[in-house]
C-alpha cells in the first residue's frame, strides 16, 4: 500500500511526459526483479539454507528418509510394529513424530542409551555416532553383537544444518532391497 501511495505522489509531481515514460520503465523493472526473487524463493529456494526467510523447514530428505524406515517396516517381519531407535540431541528430532506416528515401536532419545536393546533401525544425529558404535560392537558380549550397515548411501538432513545417519541391522536390510529405489541402497 505504502508502494502505490508512493508511486502516485511521484505520477502527481512529474510533470513531463519523458520523465513519466522512465518513471513508468523503472518502476516495471523493479516489479519484474520482484517477481523473479519472489518466484525463487518459493520455488528452486525453498528448502535452502541460503534463502532467509526458510526458518527451520524441513528438507525434501524427510520424504526419503520416512519412507527409507516404512520400507524397512515393510520388510521386517514385525511389520508396522519394528522397533525403531531415534537419538538427537536436546530432542531436535522434528518433524520425525509426525512421519512416524504409525510406527508405535518408535523410542526418541536425547543421548545413546546403552542400556537399552538396539533397535533393528536407529537414526541419530551425527554427534552420536561414537557413542552409538560403542553401544552396538563394545557392550554386548561376543556372539550378541548385530551387523549394522548405512540405511543411506548419502547425505540427509532432517532441516537445514541438522544432519541424520540411518543404520539397519542386517538381518532387516537382508531382506528390504528389492524394496528400495536404487538411489537409496548403499
């Protein structure tokens, strides 16, 4: 609004037609700038961290990654009901609970519970990873210990700047395969 009472005070004080004529091509190329930024930011920028106005939405990873774990679930014998193992720091693990609210078997942790079983999926943030790997090859005696392989064979990010690693215990990911799309198997 403020835009149009300006550019209308500036129409009434311009009295000269060439003046109104360039008046008129900048202001038609500042609104096309407008449009183009305008259509940047909403389309190719979206989910980019160097768009500014993104505040904390999450990235198009989340769709693989949910569906990376439904596959998995799929796979599994215990279908729906997989135990699943989700460890972020200080809880920062949104917007997973609502990708995986049809997966009751779904633990969220704020730090590696050794003391827990490890679940057959775990994801974690990247922080956790030496902690994770004590968990699974140092604490459980010879014989109890599982194989886990990378779920991903690629970077994801839950948001901007908040990384995820995925494991599948190898019995699970034995089966799941010929379930995943190529750019997904490690």
């Amino acid at each position: 609004m403020l835009a149009g009472i300006g550019t209308a005070l500036l129409f009434e004080r311009i009295r000269k037609p060439g003046r109104k004529a360039a008046l008129i091509i900048i202001l038609f190329a500042g609104s096309l700038h407008l449009a183009n930024q305008s259509r940047l930011a909403v389309g190719r920028y979206d989910c980019d961290p160097r768009n500014p106005y993104v505040y904390a939405h999450p990235g198009r990873d989340v769709l693989d990654i949910s569906n990376a774990v439904h596959r998995a679930a799929a796979a599994s014998p215990a279908g729906l009901k997989l135990p699943v193992e989700i460890v972020f720091p200080n809880h920062d693990y949104w917007p997973l609970p609502w990708y995986f609210r049809d997966l009751p078997n779904t633990g969220w942790y704020d730090s590696v519970d050794r003391n827990a079983p490890a679940a057959p999926v775990i994801l974690t943030a990247p922080v956790f990873e030496k902690d994770l790997v004590r968990k699974l090859y140092e604490f459980p005696p010879p014989g109890e210990r599982s194989l886990y392989v990378p779920l991903f064979n690629r970077t994801m990010d839950l948001r901007p700047g908040a990384e995820i690693e995925a494991y599948v215990r190898m019995d699970v990911w034995d089966r799941i395969p010929e379930h995943f799309p190529d750019s997904l198997i490690p």
